[in-house]
C-alpha cells in the first residue's frame, strides 16, 4: 500500500467541462490542453473523461504524449504544440498529429520529408505577436504564410498565437496582441490564403473576452479547477487531492528541535507527525516551517525543513492522530481546505508549478460519494 497517492476526482472534471463548454458558442472548438500528464493529473483518467464529454481537440507537447493520447482516444485531432523535426515525420503522420510550425526553416524541413514519403502534412501556424516565445513575427507573417501555403508537402489548415498578460489587470497588451492576429488574419484573407481553423484564447484570455474564440479555444489550468476569477469565468473547481499517512506520531516536549538545521522547536508540548512525502515527491523544501497541511478537519503546520523524503507536521496538542491516519497535502478535509494556488503563493510561483511536481501515483476517484465537498474517505 503507497504511504503517498493523489486521488483525481472525476465527477468535478465532467462538471468542469460543461462549466466552460456553457460560456462557449456552440461551435465553437475545445482543445483541452493535457500536455505535462494532463498537467499533472494523469492523462491516462483525464483524457477519455473529456472525450466522452465530448472533447475531441487536443493539445500535447510531445510525440511521445501525442502517442499516448491516440492510444487513449483514437478518434483525437492532436496537435503538438513542441518542436518536431524532419525525422518525425513519419510518426506525425502514422500518429495523424497536426504539429504547430515555428519557422520556415521547420517547415521547409517537414515539407521535404513529407513530399518524399508520398504525403501531406496537415499543420497549424505559431504567430508571434507578442509573447516573444516561439512563432513567426506578426509583422511578416502574411508574406511568410503564403510562402508555407504553396509548399506541396504541407497542409496550413490553422494559425494560432498565445497571449502574454491576458491575466493581468491591465488589458492594453492583451487588445494589442488580439489586433495584430487579426490583422494576420485578414492579411491571409485578402491574399486568398485560406486558413479555416484559427485559435488564440487559453485560459486567462478566454475569460477575458469572449469574442477572440474564432473557431477554436485552448483552456488549460481552467479544466483543472484554477485560473482567473472574474466575471468572464466559468464555474470550476480542483480535483486533484495529495494524501499521505503518517508513518510516526509522538508526543514531545516544548523546545524540542525538529528536523535540518533546528529551524523549529515546539512551542509548547505537541504532537508531532512524520509523512513520507519530501522534495523528492514534488513537496516543495521552500514551504519548510510555512505550509499548511490538513489532519483531523483541520489546518496544521509543517514543523521544520521538508527533507528529501520526509516531512514532519505539527499536529497540535490535542491530536488523536495515529500512525496510519490520513493527511491531505492538498485537497478538502471536511470542512477546510487547501489547493495548489495557496502552496504556489507561498513558493512565489503559480499553481501550474505544484501539480506538475507531484510524484506520487495517481488513482480515479469516481462515484456518486467522489465529491470532496463531502468530507468522505476515498475507498482503497
């Protein structure tokens, strides 16, 4: 039995999908973004939920995820959104994934290859207008679009580009960036060049206004029950939940040093927990002596630095905790709770950071007792 699992919830999934799907035109375009492991939920639960949800866009980084996901969901339309190169070829094409273009020079390189296995190769268009990532510069990529259009081993058939602050509360950069890909766009139009498939918005910019969608949108860290809160945001939900059990309880006296470095003496006499989670699981050694952590419905501290593979916890002088019990990392505990967004600000860094660490195994919760609003032990 694992001292350590992560429970994924699937019921609040579903419920997460329909969320966004309502604030969405009818035909309008999912790509559910399950790059990282689904962003470290498990692709392998995450990705036949949404297509039974009725997702049938994807977006991976990888061939090896594009790989995974087509054996998940055969009927997928995958795009790859890293970097492949001629050598990939072949696999593009037995693995009917669309690869997302950077440069002419890539494309020029996927063209020969594909002309010489007798094929073409659908593909999708990176525009840079401002993220300063990857992609062809807005301001030549009309020319440099007709000059992909005519090559015979490629399919442009999309363009796409990602905003860099749409997040922020300032939109300028954002309604800058949103009119250069439509100048991009009309370029394209005006020169014949038809591109019928277009997608800007992921998480932050789909909330921000709805009408950048064009035929397709990218939700991201949304599907995973975090992002931006404000009116534009559909009613999501985490479902991700880090438990562990305490492998020792003790009882010690105030003053007694725990764990590197004597950075905590208990303050009083105290229950003290070891967990079997560490650096080393994806626990972060930054929320040493500072992180909360869930035990008997209630919040408790960690005691201490977090270790390689070990954390202490102070469970407080009342504790009725044992060796064995439950402690919820991350997730609801009756009535408390604590999600990734709260460890990420105490790490400095964004919720995305914290669920793609986790090391720990993944196991589908499901059911109609699955919700963690419900106080219920997982079944195991």
């Amino acid at each position: 039995m694992n001292s350590s699992w992560v429970e994924i919830h699937l019921p609040i999934l579903r419920a997460n999908i329909r969320a966004i799907r309502n604030i969405l035109p009818p035909n309008t375009a999912i790509i559910a973004m399950v790059k990282s492991d689904a962003y470290g939920h498990g692709l392998c639960l995450v990705a036949p939920v949404l297509r039974g949800e009725g997702v049938r866009h994807f977006g991976v980084f990888t061939l090896e995820e594009v790989a995974r996901l087509r054996a998940l969901v055969p009927d997928a339309v995958i795009l790859c959104f890293g970097p492949v190169h001629e050598k990939d070829t072949p696999d593009l094409l037995a693995l009917r994934a669309i690869p997302l273009l950077f440069s002419v020079q890539q494309a020029a390189a996927l063209n020969h290859s594909a002309q010489r296995l007798g094929h073409r190769l659908p593909c999708h268009v990176k525009i840079d207008t401002g993220m300063g990532r990857v992609g062809l510069a807005w301001e030549e990529a009309p020319r440099l679009l007709a000059t992909l259009a005519r090559l015979p081993g490629l399919e442009i058939n999309g363009i796409c580009t990602h905003y860099a602050a749409a997040g922020s509360e300032d939109p300028s950069f954002t309604l800058l960036q949103a009119q250069r890909f439509e100048q991009v766009a009309a370029a394209c139009r005006s020169a014949g060049i038809a591109i019928p498939f277009l997608h800007a918005a992921a998480s932050d910019a789909l909330c921000f206004d709805r009408q950048w969608r064009y035929e397709g949108v990218r939700p991201g860290i949304l599907l995973y029950g975090y992002g931006p809160k404000n009116p534009g945001h559909p009613e999501v939900r985490p479902f991700l939940q880090w438990k562990a059990r305490l492998i020792q309880v003790k009882r010690v006296a105030a003053g007694t040093p725990i764990s590197y470095d004597c950075t905590y003496r208990a303050p009083s006499e105290t229950v003290i927990g070891t967990i079997p989670v560490g650096y080393a699981d994806g626990y972060f050694r930054i929320w040493s002596n500072r992180a909360p952590i869930l035990s008997e419905g209630r919040r408790c501290r960690v005691a201490g630095r977090v270790t390689m593979n070990l954390t202490m916890v102070d469970l407080g002088p009342h504790s009725t905790a044992q060796a064995g019990d439950e402690i919820t990392l991350l997730g609801q505990d009756g009535s408390e709770s604590l999600w990734a967004d709260e460890l990420a600000a105490l790490a400095g860094t964004i919720s995305h950071e914290v669920l793609t660490a986790i090391r720990s195994p993944r196991r589908p919760v499901d059911g109609p007792n699955s919700d963690p609003r419900d106080g219920a032990k997982s079944q195991r």
